[in-house]
C-alpha cells in the first residue's frame, strides 16, 4: 500500500512540474499579435474558473453578446477559440481546412484504449483522408444522397422491425431507438441483420462505446504528460489503470476486427455487394489499403449511434410537446401516401412538410451542441487576431441554430420556417452546420438524414404520439436536454399508441 501511495505521490509531483514549467514558458514567450477577446486569465490556470462544468454552450452564447463571433479562452496554457457564428466557422474549418481540420492530442489516452485510429478522433493524416474516401465513395457526400439508394431497403426493413417493438412495449421507445439505429448502421456497414433479443455485434459495439466513455482514468491522462509511463508494467503498484486500458483496447480490436472479419466471409461465400464492407472488399489494393476499409466502416457505429438516437428521441419529444406539428404532418402523409402501405425513402420528394420537420429536428435541439473539437495545426491570424499551432476550435453549434437573428421564435419547434410559404424564404438549412465542417464534416450524413426521416415518417404514420396521463392529469415533458458531448432529452414520459387497428395490421403485416 506504501508503495502504491509513494508511486502516485511521485507521479503526481512530476505532472504538477511538468504543468508549471509549461505554463511558464508559455507566459514568458509572448504571442506575436493579440488573441481574440474573452474574459479574463488568471496566472496558471488561465480561464478554469469562467469554464462551468456543464452546459458550456451556454455560457459561450452569453459570452458572443460581450464579446462577439470569436471568443478565446486559455485553460491551463491551452489556447480555445470559440466560434459562435456560422460565418466564423465557415472561414476558419472550410476555407482554411488544410491548417484547421487536425483533433486534439490525447494521443495516449487514445493509443492506450484503442481509438487512435478511428475516424473521430484520429489526427488528419493520410490514414484519416484514406478512411473518408472510403465513406464518400460509397455514402456520397453531403447532397450525394444517391449513392444511398442501395441501402433503402435495409434501413426501411429495420424501422419497420423498430415499429413492431414500439407496438408491444411502447415504454421503452428509447432502447427500441438506440437498437433500430444501431441495428440499421450494422446492415449498411456489415449487410448484418441484428437478432432480435441480445445481439452479439451489437453487444460487442455498445461495450466499446461504453469502455470509450469512462476512458479518461488519473493514469491515461499521466501519461500524455509522462509518456514513459507507457511502458511501466501493468502488475506495479499505482498502474491498474493499464489493465483496464489493456482490456478497453481490446474490445475496440473485437469491434474493428469481428464484424469485419464475418463480412469479409460472408462476401466470399454469396459473392454479395450488399454492404460498404462488401463493396470495398472488391477494390482492395493492399493491406494499408484494407486497413483503411476495416476502420473506416468500424467507424461508422460509434460514430453514430448516439447521435441518431438522440435525434430521433427529440423527435418524438417535439411530437408530444407540440400535437399540432404532429397532426399536420400526419395530414401530409395520409394525403401523398395513404393508409395501406408505409413511406419509403422515395417519398421523401413528396412530403415537403415531413421533410421540413426533420430539418427542425436538426436545429431545434442540435445532438451535439459543440461538436468535437477540431485543432490548428500552424500559427495563423483571423480577423487580426493571433491563432496559434495547436489552439482547439469549438463551434457552438447550439448558439448557431438558436441565433433569433437567423431564426425568430428559435425555441420553438416550428417546420413552417423551411417552407417556401407566401413569397417569403425558408430560413438557413441547419445542416450548414449541425453535421460539421470542411474535411472533418461527419461522413454519414446521408445515412443520418435517410434514418431520421424513415423512422419520423413511418412513426408518424402508424402511431399517435401524446402526453402521459398520471391521477388523471396529463404529464408535461421538461423538455429539457442532458450535458454531454452528446446531449440527450432527460427522460420523459409519452403514450405511443396505434392511430387505428388498420395501423396496428398494417405494423405486423410489414415484418410478416
């Protein structure tokens, strides 16, 4: 126990100089021009206090109103620029993607848990441009949404599947959710259909997800300051922290490998191309090559699980909290498609105002409010002001799409905004940035947008979605979201029940 004691002490000192020596050489060498405005550093830790552990969109919205588009903060020598405007993003991640488009470094954290290479989280290196070539040739990119059409099939299978389980336990719609989308990347990614009950890909996917969210241990973090603490034998006193790396990493391995592995049998045995997976296979050139393949389709789960749930789950939170928007776009539905079938991605032309209210879905509560942070990776000036190598650039995507400038009433969930109605022009596509920007702009967003609007449109079109009913008195979501890099809706109750017992055949003739 000593040992353990005395082995922490020590490593704590050693982070604690290594910081203060940093912070000093930092303080002492001057930056060329001004940073740009921000509250104000105190000596060493810079802005820690200004930074609220939750929430911090908020306080960055705040922050615009006294000190406008482009905020800078320091944490700890760390230099943050906080870009509240789409312009600003724009400028900084699309026009001067080539210096502006690399991730934070936390290397070893990453290395040691196995995320390192993933496409996320991975440094904008050729490996990182080999996996987005991958995507885009056979995803499209943003506004490419044909190359989606072989997939329909698959992802309007598995949300008609999604339909049977809110039918018999319309109670947990949030697992049935999360299940659906994960069920529907595996079967575009692998051409894998996911059993129903406890699924071995998805078992596997969602442990990695998990071990990757309480990654960040005292240990990993030492050792970004201290890498020689790398290669300290995991059995010392002090270093369990690498036993739990060691098993993190290679659940991440199974998760690459596993699915990869099945799909490149599969393809062998039915010479099918019914996949991404399957597809690249047939264009392989090397092992970097397949590397490249293997990571990039690896990818696609944990990179979008937990948005597409919490963009659903907001959609059928705005539906209980605003009947209205719900019945008119059941009115659209029952119009252009009808009651004896369900819609299909091809609709999607045809339903303008079902479209529009995927479109709000996007900007009325954004999943990932400040999206990931990308990284400088040369000194350079914006607007006059100094922008270091190695400064991290947070757009504040929530301030963007709550800006009343841009979207009056921006609280409230309105699809009507998207529409040409009466001469007057829709208000901006919040796509422009809830899906990222430039060369780190998100992959799958064709995938994305194909989901959110085959599981909106064929909820809506078999299901009344209403206000939970406690004692007699209806019960009012909060409507409020979680922190997170992904925030969530809180939890909340709803009835999800048949629109009529032709919907409810209907949901069982689909799957039968």
């Amino acid at each position: 126990m000593e040992r353990s004691v005395s082995f922490a002490s020590s490593i704590s000192v050693a982070l604690i100089l290594c910081i203060v020596v940093y912070i000093i050489r930092r303080t002492l060498t001057g930056p060329p021009g001004p940073y740009p405005p921000g509250p104000q550093p105190i000596p060493l830790l810079g802005n820690l206090a200004d930074i609220p552990s939750s929430y911090q969109w908020k306080t960055y919205s705040q922050w615009k109103r006294r000190w406008g588009d482009v905020v800078s903060i320091s944490l700890c020598g760390q230099r943050i620029v906080i870009l509240n405007s789409l312009e600003a993003a724009v400028d900084l991640l699309e026009k001067r993607g080539a210096i502006h488009s690399d991730r934070p470094v936390l290397q070893k954290t990453e290395e040691l848990v196995g995320w390192s290479q993933t496409l996320a989280l991975c440094p904008y290196d050729s490996h990182c441009r080999s996996m987005r070539r991958v995507l885009r040739r056979h995803m499209g990119g943003r506004g490419e949404t044909e190359k989606m059409n072989t997939f329909h099939n698959k992802i309007e299978w598995e949300a008609h599947k999604f339909l049977v389980r809110m039918l018999r336990d319309p109670e947990g719609f949030v697992q049935h959710v999360r299940r659906t989308t994960g069920a529907i990347i595996l079967q575009v990614a692998y051409g894998y259909e996911a059993s129903e009950g406890r699924d071995l890909l998805i078992g596997l996917f969602e442990r990695a997800v998990s071990g990757f969210n309480s990654a960040p241990t005292l240990g990993t973090l030492l050792a970004e300051v201290l890498p020689i603490l790398k290669w300290i034998p995991s059995l010392l006193p002090g270093a369990e922290w690498k036993m739990k790396a060691k098993r993190l990493r290679a659940d991440v391995e199974a998760m690459m490998d596993i699915p990869y592995r099945k799909a490149k049998v599969d393809a062998s045995r039915r010479g099918e191309e019914s996949s991404i997976a399957s597809k690249c296979m047939e264009e392989l050139v090397d092992e970097e090559d397949e590397h490249a393949v293997k990571f990039a389709v690896g990818s696609l789960y944990p990179g979008g699980v937990d948005t597409m749930t919490c963009a659903v789950s907001n959609f059928l939170l705005a539906m209980v909290l605003y009947p209205d928007v719900q019945k008119k776009a059941q009115r659209e539905l029952d119009y252009v498609i009808g009651v004896d079938r369900m819609p299909r991605l091809s609709d999607l032309s045809r339903l303008p105002y079902m479209n529009a209210l995927c479109l709000e879905v996007h900007r009325w509560n954004p999943a990932t409010p400040l999206g990931i942070p990308h990284r400088s990776s040369e000194d350079n000036f914006f607007q006059g002001y100094y922008i270091p190598r190695g400064s991290l650039l947070l757009v504040n995507i929530w301030h963007i799409l709550r800006d009343p400038d841009v979207y009056p009433e921006p609280l409230t969930f309105k699809p009507e905004r998207f529409l040409l109605q009466d001469g007057k022009i829709p208000e901006r596509d919040p796509r422009s940035a809830v899906f990222g920007f430039g060369r780190r702009s998100c992959p799958g967003v064709n995938l994305a947008e194909a989901t959110l609007f085959v599981m909106c449109a064929t909820i809506l079109s078999v299901f009344d979605i209403t206000k939970a009913v406690e004692d007699g008195k209806e019960v009012v979501p909060s409507g409020l979201h979680g922190p997170g890099t992904v925030s969530h809706p809180l939890p909340f109750q709803c009835q999800i029940r048949p629109r009529s017992s032709a919907a409810a055949a209907l949901i069982r003739q689909t799957t039968a």
